[in-house]
C-alpha cells in the first residue's frame, strides 16, 4: 500500500521520542472517557459489555492506521447504538452479536465502495440541519429507553409510551434505583463543573459499584452482573451462508451513511481548530477499518465520537498514538477489570447514558436555524419528528427525503428579483431588500436564480408576463440579468421563445445580460441569439437604455412597500413610490 494510503504508518515512522509522554497522558484520559462509554453504548444497543469494548478496540486500530483526521476517535458511539438496537429487536436474542458484528462489517464494505467510487457526494444527502434533527430525536429515544432503568418502572413501545408508562405507575418506582441515578447523574455533573480533567463518568460508576458491592445493594438494584471479558480473537463475523446477511443491507447502508456524515462533520470541526482541512475521501477509508476491526472482534459498528475527538483535540498529543494506547489499555480492560464491573447498578449505567443523550438534543442550534434560516429550522424538525414518530432508521429516510424535497422546492420555486442600481459602484440589488435603490422609469432590470429547465419554465414565464401587464407606466425594456442561469434544457428555450413572442405582442424590447457561454451557445443554436440583444454587464444594457430614452430620469425608493410581492415591487419600481428594508 502507498504511504498516502495508510497515513497512521507514515506517522508512525516519522515518530519523535519527545512525542511520547503527552502521547501516553492523552491515551490514558481517552481510556477514562470510552470505557465508561463502550459499556453504556453496548447496553444501548442491546448487547454484552464487553462488545463496546471490542468495538472500540477493533476501531481505534483501524483508524489509526488508515484514519485521515489525527484527533477523531472512531469507537462504539450513541446515536450509532440506537439504530444497532433497532435493527437487534427483530432477530433473537442468542443472535445478537453475530448481527451487530454482521452490520459492522456491511458497513466496512459500504464504506469501501465510497472510497472506491469517490463517493463523497453522499455527504450532501445528510445536511448539517438534517442532521441536527436526527441527533436531536436520537438524544429522545435514547433517554426514554433508560426510563425503566433509572426508575425501576417497566416501560415498552414508542418513546411517548414510555414515558407515559412511568408517569401512570409511579407507585411501582423504585427509590433506590432512583437515587442511585440521581447521585451518579449529579457526581458526573459536579465533577464536569469543578473538576473537568477528571473522568467524571468513570468515576462515577467505580463509586456506584463499590457501594454496591460493598453495601449487599444487588438485592434491592438491578446490577449489570458477570461480564465476559478475555483475549478477542479476530474471526469473520458469518455463522453459516452470507445469504443470511442479505436482510441487514438496508440498515447497514443506512448506517454508512450515517457514520460517514457525522464522522466527516467531527473531523473537519477537528481539523479546522488545527488549521488542517480533513480529507473527506480518507475517511471513506479509515471509518471502513475502524468498522472492519470492529467487526473481526465481535463489536457493532462504530462512529466517530465528539466528546472523544474534542478530548485529544484539546489535549497535548502530537500524533495518533492516543488510539493505539488506548487500545491497549482497553486490551488490559479485557483480560483483567471486567470480573470488577459485576455489581456495576443499570440505574447509574443509565443516568450516563441520559446525560451523554441530552447533549444530542442542541438547542441554541435549533434557535440558530430558526433565526438564520427558516426552511433549515423545519428541516430540522421534520427529521426529529420523524425518529421519534417512525424509528431511527426510518427517521433517517425522512430526513434525507426531507432534504430533496427542499432542493426540488428550490429549483421549482427559485428566488427571483426586480434589481435596482445602488451604492457608489453601481451594483445591482434586489429593490426589496436594498433602500438606496435607483430605477428607471419603462424598465426592469430581473434576475433568475436557477438553471431554467422543465420544472421552473414557466415561472420565469408567469412572472414577466405579470411585471409587463401590472406596470404604470408601461414597461418598454425588460433586462434579463442570466448569470445564474448557468444550464438550460429545450424546454427551457421553448419558454424563452414564448417569452419573447409575449414581449414582441407588447411592445417590449428583452435584453439579456451576462449570459453564460453555454447558455449562449444553446441559445444561438435554437435561433433565440436572433431575437435578442446581448449585454456583458446589466449596467451596459442599463446604459444602452438611458441613451435611447434620455427623457426617463431615475427613481430612487424611499418607503417600504407592505408586502414584498412581486406586484408591490413593481409598482414601486416604475411610479418611485415605496421603500425597501
């Protein structure tokens, strides 16, 4: 394999004494935070402790070596675990971890076929506000999952009815269950607030366990009980036919894509407080080995981790050593601490799990949506409704669905606007949104922002036609501004052929202004460059204009109009009447 390909191997040569002991400290603090972790991610999902284990030993490995993104640390990860418990409840329960191993490598081999593809454009498919949403209605479901264990009241069914389960029967609630919760939750906190270089999850469960265990609690709390730990050995995940991987294709393509997107977010916010720019096509690469390894240890998929890659990105470590050290204090975990984590109470393993969930549900990024943009806002909210309405996995279908319906939304209905000269370099702007705004009587200077194709035709259509007949006085000269017309289809030239038939039955000359050279080249091969004249720049065909109707002096809008529909605009613009913002 090339050097570029497995860049943890070149790091690794080039490798400084000096490098070491910050290297080493931030291995052991990434030890404290994952164990923690991969033992209440694998409860998730459904599965034995020691498989949060084996995930993330199997994927730190991996990455390590063929990772693109040095402070990203890929392991067991909690919106991943939901969507592995999801799919866990329609097989039995003997069958479990050889599932959960089957997915992780299906979405190795999805992932592999993205690198061989150069499929990076799958990125596109899962937004920053869909995904937001996801996290969100993820962060949900996992915390009305935990209900029944840090409660001790049994709760089934949607995440609604669960909750409504444990508010009808909190005569059954089980204090010491309760409390232990609450004392763990409010320790992690604590510790989080005074004294956050500690390892305040872990910390928390040795504390609850030794109480536990040295109290006799076991009898009046559910504990995690004798946990299988031991030497991994690596083995192919297939317990009979690959036929019987057939009905996980699905879920694990789901699954890809979803560990791709979060994975390739946290790395280039990783690598951009570094001042690096990650390497999307890389980490095709790198999550396939992390999920591979996870796989041949008997793990479940793996995801890249924010809390994890925030810790080595603001540690002191120079390389990605980290992984591979924590690796091995993992490997110790295994063949000596897990006969210890026995009396580990469910209560305290879920009060984590709900405080590592409510960070999934980021707020100010909803408000953030809301203020800066609408449509990302209900993009978002679409999605979160859809987990907690449909499931995860089909909560991701609907975001991505979500996601092109808008981008049809917006070709079908692209932003259109009447311009108007304004600033000392005579820019053209929208007359809506700029108050300086200087017209010409009898003319519309109009953009389109779309490619005019079969979908949008006729609004560009429709809204010339309104501009000529609602103008007082009459419109002589229409300036088509087509920059961001950059590709048009032969429906799109019937429209325009059409268009200027409208123009010519009124007496209104079209004029187009920088055209594309594509464009143009359609243009005159369907007899339209015939029809009408062509500008460079629209302030040329605006001073073509000022010189055939010297008469017209300019007006400049200086009252905001009521509504910003296209009419209002109109009338504001040819009679100088109104305002914009």
């Amino acid at each position: 394999m090339s050097r570029s390909v497995v860049p943890g191997w070149r790091e690794l040569r080039g490798y400084r004494r000096a490098w070491l002991r910050p290297d080493l400290l931030a291995a052991l603090s990434l030890w404290a935070v994952l164990v923690p972790q991969a033992f209440a991610y694998a409860q998730l999902a459904g599965l034995p402790a020691a498989s949060g284990l084996y995930t993330a030993l199997g994927a730190m490995i991996g990455y390590a070596l063929f990772g693109g993104t040095r402070s990203l640390n890929v392991g067991p990860e909690s919106s991943v675990a939901i969507v592995v418990a999801g799919v866990l409840a329609t097989v039995p329960a003997p069958e479990h971890t050889a599932v959960a191993a089957q997915l992780a490598l299906l979405v190795a081999v999805f992932l592999l076929i993205g690198y061989a593809v150069r499929a990076a454009v799958l990125m596109r498919l899962l937004s920053t506000p869909v995904l937001t949403g996801y996290l969100a209605g993820s962060g949900v479901v996992i915390i009305a999952s935990q209900l029944g264990k840090v409660t001790g009241v049994r709760a089934d069914g949607t995440p609604l009815a669960k909750a409504g389960a444990v508010l009808s029967h909190l005569t059954d609630l089980n204090v010491w269950a309760l409390g232990c919760a609450v004392l763990s939750a409010a320790a992690v906190l604590l510790i989080g607030r005074y004294a956050a270089r500690l390892p305040g999850p872990l910390i928390a469960l040795v504390v609850a366990t030794a109480v536990v265990a040295l109290a006799g609690l076991d009898d009046r709390l559910d504990v995690l009980g004798p946990a299988q730990g031991g030497l991994p050995v690596p083995k192919p995940p297939w317990t009979g036919t690959l036929t019987g991987m057939v009905h996980l294709i699905g879920p694990a393509l789901s699954i890809a894509l979803l560990v791709y997107a979060g994975s390739v977010l946290t790395a280039r916010s990783m690598a951009a407080k570094e001042g690096e720019d990650a390497d999307p096509q890389q980490e095709f690469l790198g999550l396939a080995a992390a999920n591979a390894g996870a796989a041949l240890l008997g793990g479940f998929p793996a995801n890249g981790s924010d809390s994890r890659s925030a810790l080595l990105a603001g540690s002191d470590a120079r390389t990605r050593l980290p992984g591979l050290g924590a690796a091995a204090a993992v490997l110790i975990t295994l063949l000596v601490l897990m006969p210890l984590i026995r009396d580990l109470p469910q209560a305290a393993l879920g009060a984590v799990i709900i405080l590592t969930a409510a960070r999934l549900i980021d707020v100010p990024a909803f408000h953030r949506l809301w203020r800066i943009r609408r449509t990302d806002f209900v993009l978002a909210a679409v999605t979160a409704l859809g987990v907690l309405i449909f499931g995860v996995l089909e909560g991701i279908a609907v975001g991505v669905l979500v996601s092109l319906l808008e981008v049809l939304r917006r070709a079908v209905m692209p932003y259109t606007a009447v311009l108007g000269r304004t600033g000392e370099q005579h820019a053209y702007r929208d007359v809506v949104n700029y108050r300086d705004a200087e017209t010409l009587p009898g003319l519309v200077v109009y953009r389109f922002d779309a490619p005019l194709f079969f979908a949008n035709a006729d609004v560009l259509r429709t809204d010339l036609r309104r501009l000529i007949a609602d103008a007082r006085p009459p419109v002589r000269e229409i300036v088509l501004d087509a920059e961001a017309v950059y590709d048009m289809d032969t429906t799109g030239v019937e429209a325009l052929h059409r268009i200027v038939d409208d123009c010519d039955r009124a007496g209104v000359d079209l004029v187009f202004a920088r055209t594309r050279t594509p464009v143009r080249t359609l243009m005159r091969e369907t007899g339209l460059d015939d029809r009408v004249r062509f500008f460079h720049r629209v302030a040329d065909a605006v001073t073509a204009y000022r010189t055939a109707h010297p008469e017209h002096r300019p007006a400049v809008r200086t009252a905001r109009p009521h509504r910003r529909s296209l009419r209002d605009r109109l009338r504001a613009l040819l009679t100088g009447r109104g305002s914009s913002d």
